[in-house]
C-alpha cells in the first residue's frame, strides 16, 4: 500500500499513468498515447454475436424485469471491503481505477469496456497493484449480472450515463455515476425515481462538494460577510468545436454498436470515439456540460437554489467552423428567486482566475477555484485560502463518502438528484442557445411555459432495441 496518494496519480508504478480519450482540461485537449496512434486490442465478440449466444439476455422489457429481481445489498458491514465493477475504462475510468485499486475500503472485481484496449492496458497492472486480476467484459450485462457486485462506477460517455444508471439500481447495484449525469431532462428525472424506486446510493462525479476548499468558501458565503449573494457567475475557456471526421473502418477490439448504445447509427470516425464532447448524440454541449455541470454544481451550493425561473443564452463560432454543433463562444443567464447567475465560456475570461466561481454580496466578492479562493475587499479581513494540490479528478474524499453511504445508507454528498438540478441548468442554457430566445422554466413541472418546441428538446428518442426504462 502506497504512503501517499500522489504516487497512485502521477506514476502508478509501471509507467507514467496515461489519460486515454480526448478530454479537456478547460484549456486545451489532450490524446491518448504519446504518438496519437490509435491502436486496438483483439477482436472481440460483437453484441448482436453475445445477444444470441445468450439465450436469456433479451433487450427491453425481459432486461429490466431480469435486473429488477436481483437482490439488493444493502447489509454490506462495515469490516468487508465494497465489490465494484469499472464500467468504462477509458480516461475518467482510468482515473478512478488506478486510485480505487490502493483503496483498502474496496475490491475491484470486474472491469468493462466495449473497447477491448481500454481493459487490456489496465487490468494487468490492477493485478500488480492488488494482487488478483479483475475479471474483465467487454459488455455491461455480464457485470449487472453478478451477485458478487455491490456498487459499479458508470465513467461512459455522456449518453450511456442514464441507462447504465437506472439498469444498474434495478440489478441492486449502488452507482457512482460521472458527471453530467444525462444528456436530457427527462433521462435525469428517471435516473432520480429509479434510484428511490430501488433504494439505491447513487453518488454523481461532481467531486468539488467533497474538496475542503469549496467547503470552506461555501461557509464564507453563507456566513453573511458578504451580505446577501445576489449576483454569481461560472465561466471555463472557449468550447471544443468541430464539423471535421474521417470515417473509417471499426478497430479491432472495439463494438463500435455498443459504444453508440441508445444513439442514433452512425459509420465510425475516431474522431467521434475520441472526442465525443464535440457532437450532441453524445454530449448536449462540450465545456457548457463537462465543465459547466462542476462550476453550476458549486454555484447552486452557495446560492441555496438549484431551479432557475428562466434562461437566455447567446454564442457561435465567429472565427471558423460554422456547422459545429458546439457553439466557441457562450454567454448565458439564469434568474433564480434570489439571484442572478452568469455563464462565460470566452477565449480570455476577465477573472483574476482562468476558470471558477464568483459569488457577489453589497459588501465583498468571493472568487473561488480548485486552487484557493479571495475574498475581495481585503478590509473583510478574510485571507486568501490555498488548498493541497488536485493530484487527480478521482477524488478520494469523494470515494469515501460513496463507500460511507453504501454501509449507512444515507444520501451522499453529491446525490443523484443535486447532480441532477445542476446538470439540468446547463442544459437548459444549450436550449436556449438553439431556441435564440428567453425561456421560462417551471422548476416543479420541469417543462417550460408554453413553450412546445423548447419541450422537445427535454427528451431524446432511443435507438432500438435500447430504450428509456420510466
């Protein structure tokens, strides 16, 4: 067992930890392999080939009714270590993986990925680390299905998070599930009923509520030093853009059917593999959802309100690539009860930080990050508050908390339906953005106000044979 965390996140003892998938940092991406080769594992199963070799795995109604009837575990004790099956395993998953395989609180019995690669590459060094090789999958069923499992980590792209969520609690499974939590209103209000329905924990990746130096600064804000918080603001660097792919043929190791899932068909590009943020049958919106989702998330937590009244939202790509999907530049406003709210995602944001969190009172000005925040003026008499380095997005603190509300059964830290109403907020600014409009939204009904053609926005239709369990 390692002494210190930091050796589990920059060097995970057999080569330097390697981030996989396009990801942004808010500055920039990022691709896997040194070389930006895109190699492939062996060839796998395909899942039209396992569906039929599995009599008794039939999509739909049998699916659910199957996972339903697993038992719950809910009596796990405090002295046994926690079962948790990896489902994706790609650059967050790698992340969790790596910093789960030194947890004492927990074993990692199985690992899946429809990309054959993904498991390769990490499970032999799990086994090195633990001890015991993980079983590995290339499809998700074959990990609801096992009795020996207590919690799974969902680390997909965005448009799997809901279905693998709610499948999930009906198989009895407890779920930490990444952020943003869906890719519409509709999918993450049936994510919140199934996880009541089924009496199941599920913990959203928005990390930051177990970080101390947003703790600290929440109590700032709500310490009244600041006055009243009437105005906030989130902003991140310019959005991914791109209208550019290369079709090609499926790699080898990989069901590229399975990696669509619910979304529409479409031939493989690597760059819909790798880069999915870019396009909305995966992500409805790139930084405005990945990092829009964290800095709304603490947003919320300060102001005490998490159901806007209404949205507008402005942006486009006035320097190139007019037929992108996602928008470079993004304003967006939200009026809360209280409170106003701004989103910036601009080349050069005007903040003393790259990225962060604002919160404005009559008497000061809080400006927080995942470094520190200031207070402004200095005659508040606050000091600047420097917190200890983030070594990884796998937040340990925040894994803790998932595994205290396994054994306890309370709600954790960033509950399924908190991840939720944060996720929602940016997602109703990206309508806004298509709509060119002012929207109202009804936070109880969650629709908004005569308005049908926004409504429609608030679902999307599955591809079959996978469908929507409500």
């Amino acid at each position: 067992m390692v002494d210190s965390f930091k050796n589990v996140l920059y060097h995970d003892g057999f080569g330097v930890l390697n981030v996989p998938t396009f990801f942004s940092d808010g500055l920039g991406f990022w691709r896997e392999g040194a070389d930006g080769e895109f190699t492939m594992g062996s060839k796998g199963i395909s899942r039209r080939a396992f569906l039929i070799r599995s009599g008794r795995w039939i999509l739909g109604g049998s699916a659910a009714a199957h996972f339903a009837g697993k038992r719950a575990y809910a009596d796990t004790s405090a002295n046994e270590r926690i079962r948790l099956g990896i489902i994706g395993c790609g650059g967050m998953g790698r992340a969790h993986i790596y910093a789960l395989a030194y947890e004492e609180e927990c074993d990692l019995v199985a690992l899946c990925d429809c990309y054959k690669k993904r498991y390769e590459e990490v499970a032999p060094n799990v086994e090195k680390i633990r001890g015991k090789a993980p079983d590995v999958y290339q499809d998700f069923r074959h990990v609801l299905d096992r009795n020996d499992i207590d919690a799974v980590f969902v680390v997909t792209p965005d448009h799997w998070h809901p279905l693998l969520t709610i499948l999930a609690c009906q198989a009895g499974k407890d779920v930490y599930v990444e952020k943003p939590v869906c890719p519409t209103v509709r999918e993450g209000r049936a994510m919140v009923e199934a996880a009541r329905r089924y009496g199941r924990v599920v913990q959203v990746g928005t990390q930051q509520r177990s970080m101390p130096v947003f703790q600290k600064a929440i109590e700032v804000v709500r310490s009244g030093k600041l006055g009243p918080i009437t105005s906030a603001s989130a902003w991140i660097g310019t959005n991914p853009r791109s209208v550019i792919e290369h079709p090609g043929p499926i790699p080898e190791g990989l069901d590229w059917d399975m990696w669509l899932g619910p979304a529409p068909y479409v031939p493989y590009s690597p760059e819909r593999q790798f880069g999915f943020m870019m396009w909305h049958d995966y992500c409805r919106g790139g930084e405005l959802t990945n990092w829009g989702t964290h800095l709304m998330d603490v947003v919320h937590w300060g102001i005490g309100e998490d159901r806007p009244l209404n949205v507008q939202a402005i942006g486009g790509n006035y320097r190139d690539l007019p037929g992108a999907e996602n928008y470079e530049t993004i304003e967006a406003i939200f009026e809360y009860k209280r409170c106003n709210v701004t989103w910036e995602q601009r080349h050069t944001p005007g903040h003393e930080k790259g990225y962060g969190i604002q919160f404005q009172g009559p008497h000061g000005r809080l400006v927080v990050d995942r470094a520190s925040f200031q207070v402004f003026p200095s005659s508040l008499g606050i000091p600047e508050y420097v917190g200890e380095p983030e070594r990884s997005w796998a937040n340990p603190a925040h894994h803790h908390n998932f595994f205290e509300c396994i054994r306890t059964r309370k709600r954790p830290v960033a509950d399924i339906e908190q991840g939720f109403r944060s996720t929602t907020a940016v997602l109703l600014a990206g309508i806004a953005l298509k709509m060119r409009r002012k929207l109202v939204w009804d936070g109880e009904a969650e629709r908004f106000a005569n308005d049908e053609e926004a409504n429609r926005h608030l679902s999307r239709p599955y591809r079959a044979p996978w469908y929507l369990p409500v």
